[in-house]
C-alpha cells in the first residue's frame, strides 16, 4: 500500500507530482473560460483541499460520488498563496485498497475526556427537572455514543467526528462564564448549552463524508432538538411548563436570526446569552481550522465563503 500524503502537509511537495487516496468531501461541475472544469474538495483526517480536473472534466466526475475514496494523480500547487491540487488522473479505488482511518476527521480530543467534561456540566446542573431531562437523554447508552461521535456541522466549524460533543462542551463552558456576568439562570444556560445541538445527532449522517439525512433537510437540528427535549420533558412528572418554554426557546431561537434558520428570535436574556455564546464559539472554532489548514509560510486564509473574507494569519 502507498505511503499516504496527509492534506496539512502537501506544501511540502510544492510544484512536485503525487500519486494517492483522498475522499472526495464535494464534487461539482463548472464552467470556464476552457470550457467545463471538475471542482473538488478532498479531504483526509488532517483537512481538505481544493483540487480541480482541467480535461474530461465529466468523465472524470461520473466516475464516483461525493463519499466516495478517489485514487488521483496530480501536481501540487500554490495558487494565491494556497495549496491546490491539479489533477491530471483519477478514478474510483477499491475498499481493498486504502486504510478507512486515514479519511475521517477527528476531534483532537480523546472521546473519554470529552465525555467526563460532559457529564461534569450535567452534575453542575442543580435544578432536579432539568438535571434529570438531561439524564433522560443521555443515560441511553445507544443515543449517547451516537451523540459522542457526531459532528456539529458540514463543513464550517467541528465538522469531524465527536465535533458535536467539543461544541456543546465549549459552549457550556462559556455559559458558565456569562452566568456569573449577568442575570441569568446558571442551571437553564447549561441545560440550554448541552441541548441546543442534540438534534445533530439526527440531523447528519454517520458515514466519512458528512452530509444531511433526511430528516436534517427537511426538519433541521433546531426543531428536532426541540422534540427531543419535548418528548423527554413529557415522561418527567409534575415539569414545570414554565420551565420548559424557557428552555424551548433558547433551542428554538439560537441561530439568533430568521436568515439563518432561527425558529424564533431570542426574547429572554437567557436565549440572548445562548445565542452569542454558540455563535462565539462556533465563529471563533471556523475561523481556527480555515487558519489551521494553511501553508505555515502563508500570510492569509483561504477566502472564507460564508463570512465572505480572508484572515490574516498572526504571528507574534
């Protein structure tokens, strides 16, 4: 088997010719000024890179899905200050092949010490309806090692496996923060923190290339955290509804805008906090990895599509 070129360190075969194994993470055909052109984004466990087919650009495209492990052949190259891959060979490889292990992104953080950080925010949780909705969920074995594994998004911030589990911990982790700053329930921000995303459990599916299932599509995370935690109130007797509207309006509102899916905007301070905590957390992780898949001799990112900017790299 091949000696594998891992993405965060292609620059140091800068101009030279590789042959090797990649998901394919995005595929998509385009036009330009040559004609149609083949646009991917393959990926490994250490990042992705962009990498274009020049010629048969079709052919090459109906040769597999996105999922899929390409075998390539292709020159690397510094385009503004970026590396891309410029394939000249590609085709679908066999399971047989490559090692599955080197394709899917992890969380640089054991999943044992995440799952201790989790549970030790649940135990900070005093309220004695919220603490055992929280149990409710999580005691399940099966939905927890689900949830252990899942990613927290396709392709901006945490998007690799147990990407999730990191989020939801980060986010607690502010709250806890911003509790002692301002107003606010403690134990309603946590529970808040660690439920806002538990719809992404359903909302992504399990295989190497993330992707939406069904249910994501059509439902969203948001709704689907929000009927998860419904459902599992429902069997806790004598909840408070007081309570569980709060709670419910922090999942259903903090995405913090209608143009970004949010089902409500926020309208209590606890939903506010919520909202700006995710979002710093979530900007702040997007913004980490798009510096951290950069060549270390580059002075800026690669442009970033969803905030429509690059960022300079600091080095002090």
């Amino acid at each position: 088997m091949e000696e594998h070129i891992l993405v965060n360190e292609l620059y140091k075969h800068e101009n030279q010719e590789i042959t090797g194994f990649y998901l394919a993470a995005e595929k998509e055909l385009r036009e330009g000024k040559g004609g149609q052109y083949l646009r991917l984004k393959l990926q490994d466990r250490s990042g992705q890179v962009t990498a274009n087919v020049w010629k048969d650009a079709a052919k090459a495209a109906a040769e597999f899905d996105v999922g899929d492990v390409v075998k390539i052949h292709a020159q690397v190259v510094n385009f503004k200050g970026q590396i891309q891959l410029s394939i000249s060979r590609l085709r679908f490889a066999d399971k047989s092949e490559y090692e599955i292990s080197h394709f899917v992104a992890r969380s640089p953080f054991n999943p044992d010490l995440l799952a201790e950080r989790f549970w030790g925010f649940v135990d900070k949780v005093e309220n004695e309806y919220l603490n055992k909705l929280l149990h409710n969920i999580f005691d399940d074995k099966d939905f927890f090692a689900r949830y252990l594994v899942a990613p927290a998004a396709k392709g901006w911030h945490h998007n690799y496996m147990s990407g999730l589990i990191e989020h939801s911990i980060a986010v607690a982790s502010i709250c806890e923060f911003v509790s002692s700053q301002y107003p606010v329930s403690l134990d309603l921000m946590l529970t808040g923190a660690l439920l806002h995303d538990v719809g992404k459990v359903i909302e992504y599916n399990d295989k190497t290339s993330i992707d939406f299932t069904d249910a994501g599509r059509l439902l969203g995370h948001l709704t689907i955290s929000d009927q998860i935690t419904v459902e599992s109130a429902s069997k806790i007797p004598g909840f408070p509804e007081d309570i569980l509207l709060n709670l419910r309006h922090m999942i259903l509102s903090h995405h913090g805008e209608y143009e970004k899916a949010s089902v409500r905007l926020p309208q209590t301070l606890e939903a506010v906090l919520l909202h700006h905590c995710d979002n710093l957390d979530a900007q702040a992780a997007g913004v980490a990895q798009l510096l951290a898949a950069s060549p270390p001799d580059a002075v800026w990112s690669e442009y970033d599509k969803l905030n429509n900017r690059y960022y300079r790299i600091v080095s002090i």
